[in-house]
C-alpha cells in the first residue's frame, strides 16, 4: 500500500527511477526509515530493486485478500 500511495504522489517522476529513489526514504515512516539507512551502501542500485526489498521486508504487513478457506471458517 505504501508504495502506491508513494507512487500517486510522485506521478510527475513515475518513469524516471533515480528520481524515485532519490525521493522514496522521504516518504518514510520512523521504523522504514531506520530499515532504509541500515541498508549497506550502494546494494540498491534501482527503484525497482528497492521495492522489491522493502515488500519482502514488510510484507507482513500488507493486508490480504480472505481465501475460500477463510471464509469456509468464518462463524456468525
């Protein structure tokens, strides 16, 4: 969610990806912030890269969608 939200808001650099990560750390909150600069120098080297890092580090905190199965659990 994060990233799309950040992604709407830069539209005006949405093609152009250094600017996208020049600007991505701004949009950041305390704990991905700290995340962010806790990275070792130059192991991004690209937007695309660097959302690929920060979903696998806080995937967990993205909502999903109920599968069949949850709902099959579901009690009223």
């Amino acid at each position: 969610m994060h990233i799309m939200v950040f992604e709407e808001s830069a539209c005006s650099h949405l093609y152009d990806n250094d600017m996208l990560s020049r600007l991505f750390p701004s949009s950041l909150g305390k704990e991905a912030s700290e995340w962010f600069y806790s990275l070792e120098d130059q192991s991004i080297t690209n937007y695309s890269q660097l959302k690929k890092e920060f979903v696998s580090q806080y995937q967990h905190n993205m909502k999903r969608r109920p599968t069949i199965v949850d709902l099959a659990k579901m009690k009223q």
